[in-house]
C-alpha cells in the first residue's frame, strides 16, 4: 500500500445514558479508519456485549496497512483485497473506505456505485432506551417530530414502559427491541399482552443463537419478528428464514460491510422477508453508507448520529419528519464538521 492507512479512536458522548437488556453506557467507541492521502473513509463501532476486541480490529488494519499491494480500483475486487480474516466491524471500515476511495475517484455516489436505485426519502425511527416507564414516556414526547419510535424492552415492567410511551404518543408507530432479554415461553407471553399498544414489529425477542425459538415465537404472532443479533452472515439469513421469521436488521458492522451486506439484503428479499436497514451507535460515516442502501429497504433504522452530542462528521441530514437525506457529494458524502 501506498502511503500510510491510519486509524483512530473516537469516543462518542450519548445524549442520555443507552440502557438495554444487556447494561447501561454513557459513551460508546468507535474508530475512524482513513486510506493514504484520505482518499476513502471508513468506521468501525461494535458494542461491547458482541465481545469484539481493539487490539483485534487494530491487528487487522496493521495488516493490511503492510501489505505491498494496490488498492482496488474496481468495487468487485475489493471483497478478495480485504479478505476474511479479521473481526466484522474491522472488515467493515475497509470496505467502506474501499467503496469510498472508488466512487470519489468515479464522482459518483456511493449508490450509484453500487448500482443501487436512487435512495427514496424514508423516515428513520428514534430510539427509547430503557429507563422508568415516567423518563421514557417524557423522551417519547420530546421526540414528537418522528413518527415511528423504537422502545427498548427486556426487563422488569416492559408491559408498564410501553404502555406509557403509548399514552404520551398515541399517534406513533412503536416498534419493540428486547436486545434478546427474553425466552420464547416470555416472549409470547408478553407479546400476546403488548400487541393492543398496535406494533410494527418485534425485534429480536430472544437470545442470538435460538434462531428456532426465533421461528417459534414467529408461528404464534402476526407481528413481524425481525432478527438482529441473531442475523450476522448470509448463511444466517437463509436459517431464519427457514424457520419462518419475516425480517432482518441489516447492520453493516456485524455484516462485514457494504459487500456482504447487500449480499445478506438481496438473498432476504429473493426469500420474500423485509429488511430493516440499522445501525450501531456510530458517527456519520458509518450510517450515512447505510443510508445509501435505502432503496432496498422496507424499514430505517438510523438514528445512530441522533443519540450522540459530538458527532465529528456532517453526513445524512434529518428533516423535520426525521426523514433521511443523503449529502449532495460523492462518496459516502461525509466531512469533517471541521472542514465545512
């Protein structure tokens, strides 16, 4: 490689503390990953609880960062050019900035490059996290100008949190996220006693690897179950299917990037299930190459920039139905908010 790929660490504040089923944070990680002469830009942001180590991401960038050979000038090359060693969201920030580096250097978009359709105008949801039924209800109202919230559940008292976001938001689609906190038995249980609060779907209701009880909490509800943990490679993708779930949330940085990514969507879509395009809580470079994608999708989920106070980079904008728009650039379209 020509140059010096260079990355680094940024620590981003979140607006209120993110409580889920697995813990609560008040900061997240993520690395800012640049091509020599920042010629492409790419992210990587993974939660803790996926169990995914710096040194680990860092070792898979100092490789590639020795190796003695171009870079790829051809999208379809640079599958074989990153390789498949090395953790997901590591994987993904080369293959953003991979994708970046080709459609700058093409001025074409980053979904023009990929031979996408051109993104609609979509509406992303808006995150509750867990908190007392009285704090998200006060969050739900404060968000009024998204039609569509998301409300994280998988503790004591779900019943009592949404019926309280539903009281302070009548007029709200409400999508419900157990982050895997709750068996099949609870999951069925709860959702037959939720679904007069009227949701849109049901994501991950139980742990990652029960794809089965996945399927099995599907059978006894209407509701779309979409998985999220619980779908990370395309051969995860066919497995749900199999046994019956109707959507997945596609995250770029469990996929590995834009490459298995789009594999994962279109393979879901010949299989007649929905997609939800999602994010981790990450800057504007990482949700902003998602957004790209939004002509493939039946859902959005991509508040990630919405949750942080200090997002370093100007990228998808956000109007005043929370509908996403992608910056007039080409490339991901991302800049640093210092270079404006």
């Amino acid at each position: 490689m020509t140059g010096t790929l260079t990355w680094q660490a940024l620590t981003l504040h979140l607006r209120v503390p993110f409580r889920l089923s697995y813990g609560v944070s008040e900061t997240r990680r993520s690395f800012w990953l640049r091509l020599p002469n920042d010629e492409g830009w790419g992210e990587a942001a993974i939660p803790p609880y996926y169990g995914v180590s710096d040194d680990d991401m860092i070792s898979t960038w100092a490789e590639a960062a020795a190796r003695d050979v171009p870079l790829p000038d051809n999208p379809g090359e640079i599958s074989a050019w990153i390789g498949a060693c090395g953790p997901a969201p590591a994987l993904c920030a080369l293959d953003l900035a991979l994708h970046d580096r080709i459609a700058r250097q093409r001025r074409q978009p980053l979904w023009q490059l990929l031979g996408l359709p051109p993104p609609p105008v979509l509406a992303t949801c808006f995150t509750i996290a867990i908190a007392e039924p009285e704090e998200m209800a006060q969050q739900a109202a404060a968000a009024a100008q998204y039609g569509t919230l998301k409300i994280k559940l998988g503790s004591d008292d779900d019943i009592a949190r949404l019926a309280a976001v539903r009281a302070a938001r009548p007029d709200a689609r409400l999508r419900v996220d157990a982050n895997a906190g709750w068996t099949p038995e609870e999951a069925i249980t709860l959702i037959e006693r939720i679904e007069r609060f009227d949701l849109e779907l049901i994501e991950q209701p139980v742990r990652r690897d029960d794809v089965t009880g996945m399927g099995y909490v599907q059978a006894h509800t209407s509701t779309p179950i979409v998985a999220d943990e619980s779908c990370q490679s395309l051969a995860d993708v066919e497995a749900l299917a199999a046994a019956g779930v109707q959507g997945i949330n596609l995250k770029l940085m469990k996929a590995g990037g834009l490459g298995p990514g789009l594999r994962m969507a279109r393979r879901a879509k010949e299989l007649g299930m929905r997609v939800m395009l999602g994010c981790m809580i990450e800057t504007s470079i990482g949700v902003t190459a998602m957004a790209h994608l939004a002509g493939l999708a039946d859902w959005l989920d991509l508040d990630g920039p919405l949750l942080i106070a200090d997002d370093p980079f100007d990228g998808l904008q956000y109007d005043e139905h929370g509908g996403v728009h992608l910056p007039d650039r080409w490339g991901i379209g991302v800049i640093a908010r210092h270079d404006r």
